[in-house]
C-alpha cells in the first residue's frame, strides 16, 4: 500500500477512536479504497488527500454520524455524545451548554415538584405553595403532577433542539466531507 494512504489512515483512525473497531475498520477501508480508486483514474494522491482534508476534521464528522445514530440513553454516552459537540466549533460550547443546561434544569425541576407534592400530601411539613396561595394537602399530588408535567415537557422541548442542533452540526461535516472528496456529490446533496 502507498506509504502516503497508509499513514493517512492511521491518523483518521486514531481520531476514530470513540467508535466502536468494527466500525473503524470499516471507515478506514472506505477512504483507502476512495484514494485507491483516484490513484487509479490518475490523480496525484497529494491532491486526494487534499481534498479530503485533514484526517481530525474528517474524523469528526464519522463521530458524529456514529452518536446521532445511537439511541443510548446511559447517563456516559450522553455526557460523551454532549463533550464531542460542545467542542467542534466555537459556538457549539455555548449552545450545548445552554441547551442541555435548561433541559437537565428543567427534568430536575420537574422531580422536584413531584417529590414535594407526594411528600405534602401524606404529611410532611413542606411549604407548598404558589404565590400567597398554601395549596391544601388533598390538592398537592394533583397540582405537583400539572406542574412537573410542565416542566417534563419543557425540559423534552429542549433536548429535542439539542439532538437538533447536533444534527446540524454533523450535516455540516458530513457536507466538508462530501464538498473536498466528491465535488458533484456536494451539490446534489445541498439541492436536498
């Protein structure tokens, strides 16, 4: 194998490394066999590898396909899936952290509320109330279900604009991608 292709590889699957190796063993062999083939139609593996880009950039846009299609909700995957699209551009920080923060906040909230209605209903000495209003014991499971149900739903609200939001984000990369390595696969794929 061309020693220029062969390091080209390793350095994208070293970037590949949250996914699984039966993945990365796939996503290697696809981009050797891309440079293969132009080396074949006779184009200089310098400019191939160009087009491609750096192996970090091309890697992220692989990584990012991987988390959006996985549906894993462990507590780890989600904090890893948050970590590697807080950090793949500059806003991406700001609107992860703004994005998740209110929907944790708000799923929190929504226990919250739960607990301290069951916990007055059967007793417990906790204020509960809104505004000037004590809301009576036999009311509080009732009125806690409203409102944590309220935040249930806003707190979903906000984690389907963060799923959104990762999806644009791997767009982005997978358009690089397609843009540097197949020139008339790019604009077929911004007409859609």
């Amino acid at each position: 194998m061309n020693p220029k292709i062969q390091d080209y590889s390793e350095k994208l699957r070293s970037y590949l490394h949250p996914l699984p190796s039966a993945e990365q063993d796939e996503i290697t062999q696809e981009i050797e066999s891309h440079l293969l083939e132009g080396i074949q139609h006779g184009k200089p593996i310098d400019e191939l590898i160009v087009k491609l880009g750096e192996p970090k950039e091309l890697a992220k846009g692989y990584v990012g396909e991987y988390y959006l299609k996985q549906k894993s909700t462990r507590p780890s995957f989600l904090f890893r899936k948050t970590v590697f699209f807080a950090t793949t551009s500059m806003t991406s920080p700001v609107v992860t952290v703004f994005l998740g923060g209110v929907s944790f906040s708000f799923a929190i909230a929504a226990i919250a509320i739960l607990l301290a209605g069951l916990m007055h209903t059967f007793g417990a000495s906790i204020p509960f109330q809104f505004g000037p209003y004590e809301v009576p014991r036999f009311l509080s499971l009732i009125v806690a279900l409203g409102f944590a149900a309220l935040a249930g739903k806003v707190s979903v609200y906000f984690y389907k604009k963060l799923q959104i939001y990762f999806q644009s984000v791997q767009k982005r990369y997978r358009r690089l991608f397609l843009a540097k390595s197949h020139p008339s696969a790019s604009s077929k794929a911004q007409e859609s």
